[in-house]
C-alpha cells in the first residue's frame, strides 16, 4: 500500500493559492485605486486606495499590494517578503497571520518582514555629540 502525502506549502497546491489571491488582489486594487499602479520590487502597487479597502498602512494580497500612499521603497521591501509568504502558504496564509495575532511586534509574519521596515517600528534615534 503506498502512502500519498499531500504538501500544503512550498507545493502546487500553495501556489495555486497564492495565484488566486493575486487575482482578488488586483481585481480589488483595478476596483478601487485612483492613484498610480505599477510594479515595483515584484509587486503591483496600487496606490490612491480608500482606507476602508485595505488594512493598517496598506496590505499585500498576493502579488498585490494595496495602499493609500504608504509604497516607499522601505515598505516595499517588507511587503516583498509577505509576497514570499503568500507564495510559501497560499491561502493558508490569511488563517495563520489570524492566528499568529494583529499585534504586529508578536506577529512571526510581521517579525519575518522587518518590524521597522514595515514601519512598527521607529528608527532609533541617532546619539546626538557632545558638545564641548
């Protein structure tokens, strides 16, 4: 009797996930952003998005990412690991990053991208010289 083992990341079926939500992601930003739209770092950033239509400083769906203006080159950067991660887990992904908690400081998703990239938080502040 052979064994089948069914892989739900890093496998096809992750992938078709990750592409599904790419879909929704760019239906959704082609619905509703009335800024620019255009790729960088991986992704297709849509800016000019409602704030009701996406979550804290912008949200990456997919290859998608979603903002109102939040789309620095910094940010861009965490979300192109959240974009590795919805390839890794597919539609996993939106069940665990429920489960890992919206604190975003305990949130493995959140650490794994770059708190302060992503804008959690702050740079610390430079030590300003004696002076004499």
């Amino acid at each position: 009797m052979s064994r089948v083992t069914i892989r739900l990341t890093d496998s096809p079926i992750s992938r078709a996930g990750y592409w599904w939500a790419t879909c929704v992601g760019f239906v959704w930003g082609s619905l509703w952003s009335t800024g620019r739209v255009e790729r960088r770092n991986g992704l297709f950033v849509f800016t000019g998005m409602p704030k009701w239509t996406f979550g804290r400083g912008g949200s990456c769906v997919g290859r998608c990412y979603l903002t109102a203006s939040n789309d620095s080159d910094t940010v861009l950067g965490h979300e192109a690991v959240h974009e590795q991660q919805w390839r890794k887990y597919g539609m996993l992904l939106p069940v665990l990053y429920l489960f890992a908690g919206r604190d975003p400081l305990r949130n493995r998703f959140e650490i794994e991208a770059g708190l302060e990239a992503g804008g959690y938080l702050r740079k610390p502040a430079r030590p300003r010289s004696a002076r004499p």
